[in-house]
C-alpha cells in the first residue's frame, strides 16, 4: 500500500490483546502513524473495534456510537475482584439450585433504563485518575452508580453454571457489571468469562476482518466518502454550497437533527455540519478547499 487513503478500518479484536495494540498492529499494517480507535475493548474482549486512517480519524469523536451489542457468557457461582475471569475469586457460592425462572428475573430486572455502577477496574477516570490505577495503588475505590440503558438481556443458552446471553446496551454500560448484579440478585455471585461485540453503532462483524486478514490484504474497510455515508445522515450539495462548505462558510439550515455529512455533486464528503438556528456550521472540515 504506496499512500494511504482515509477512512475506517473496522477490525475483529482477538483476545489478549488491548485496543492500543490493535492501533499498533494497524500502523505497521498500512504504513502510516496517524490511526485512531472508537470505543475502547478490554484484552479479554473480542470483536468490533472501529478505528480511523488519516483523515479518518477525524470522525471518531462524531461518530454515533451510541449503541452496542454482545454475546457473553456469564458464570454463576463465583464473584471475582474485577467482575470478569481476569480477577481473583472473592466468593463462591452453589449456584445448582437456582432455576431458569429467578435467572430470568434476575435479568429483567437488569433491563431497560437502569442506574448500574461500573466495575472497580473500569478505567473511569476519578478526580483525574483512572479507577484502575487507583486499585492497583491499592486504594479503596468507590464509583457512583451512572443511568445506562439496557434495551436486551437476554439467555441463549445455560450450561451448568454458564450462561450464554445477548446484550444490547447503551454506550457506558459494562457488561460485567451486568454479569456481578445478576450473580448478586440470585444470591450466589457472578462474573463474566467471555465476552465478544458484535455491533457497534451501525457497524457489526459483518464489516470486521481479522488483523491476520488485514495483513494479507491491507485495505479500509469504508472509505472516508462511504464512511460518512453510512455512520451519518447525508446531504447532498450543489456546486455553490459546496464551494461555501470547502472554506468553512456556513450553509443554510435544512432541518436535520444532530451532525451529519455534507456531499459534493461529486460524491466527495466535504465535512460535518450541525445545524443551530437558520445556520448549519462545520463541526469538522474534511476536504478543505
């Protein structure tokens, strides 16, 4: 790959790695620094990580990340240090006796708008420090609960003690926090092994490829002008506005709620604008006259 265009490259995480190595392996990968990712996953985690090239990394922090998805597995039974199989185990507890119908329960009550705290080792940050190292510092960490909204929590499959579930949640919500309140609603602790996103905003596996993929065939996955098109709303311009937008003019409002893209008669996305008022200004210019 000679220049390297602008755009995103949706990857399919593998475990054990974090979302910085992604970003590394994705440098080497396509020869340039200037990459950038949306939408951190722990090393445990695996699945869709969007990240941005050249220009691209401009729509990171406007892109509607809003929503997610995952599949889980959850293990009833044992309650760990940082929710997930990563940390020690802090209890255990028989969880043979509790049946489908409170597991159920358990997970409705986790459904819908809800008030969930994050896990100790999230890396929220507290007063300038991320919760994380303030744990490992081995101070005592309290996070205030946070409003998310989960809109699916749902049980695929039980295997004993594991449960095999689908989330579909807002952006904020930590899955294993999830997987600690059910295992404390049933009262015998609980805490996730396996966890695996399958979408994020408009972006699900379908547009993912594996690092071992991309090494062998070193592409983006959207095109800047195509990205814009299908993570935005689109406007399409004629030959003035669009002249108007490449200097950073405002343009006349249309109604459209939110950031969205702006298109040349050619095709090109131009930039992000929202609207305020009779006046749609640029939130971020991306093909400057």
């Amino acid at each position: 790959m000679n220049a390297v265009p602008s755009g995103l490259v949706v990857v399919d995480k593998p475990a054990g790695l974090t979302s910085h190595d992604v970003v590394a392996r994705l440098r080497r990968i396509l020869g340039t620094r200037k990459i950038g990712h949306a939408g951190t996953l722990d090393p445990m985690a695996t699945g869709v990580l969007v990240c941005g090239v050249g220009r691209g990394t401009k729509l990171l922090g406007h892109l509607a990340l809003d929503t997610k998805a995952y599949t889980a597995t959850v293990r009833l039974g044992a309650a760990t240090t940082t929710d997930d199989a990563e940390g020690e185990i802090v209890s255990t507890a028989d969880a043979g006796a509790v049946d489908d119908a409170a597991i159920a329960a358990g997970m409705a009550a986790l459904t819908g708008a809800i008030e969930q705290v994050p896990s100790s080792v999230s890396a929220i940050k507290i007063d300038g420090k991320r919760a994380y190292a303030r744990v490992q510092a081995g101070e005592e960490v309290v996070i205030p609960a946070r409003p998310v909204t989960v809109s699916q929590f749902r049980l695929l499959a039980r295997r004993g003690d594991n449960l095999d579930v689908v989330v579909d949640c807002s952006s904020g919500t930590y899955v294993r926090a999830l997987a600690r309140d059910l295992g404390v609603a049933l009262g015998v602790g609980g805490h996730l092994t396996a966890l695996r996103r399958t979408r994020v905003g408009p972006f699900t596996l379908e547009h993912a490829r594996t690092l071992e993929q991309l090494e062998s065939a070193p592409e983006l996955t959207l095109p800047l002008d195509q990205a814009v098109g299908v993570a935005f709303p689109r406007r399409d311009l004629d030959a003035t506005l669009a002249a108007d937008i490449a200097h950073g003019r405002p343009l006349p409002a249309a109604g459209v709620d939110g950031t969205y893209g702006v298109f040349a008669p050619d095709g090109r996305a131009l930039a992000l604008v929202s609207e305020r008022g009779e006046l749609a200004r640029p939130v971020v210019v991306l093909a400057p006259a």
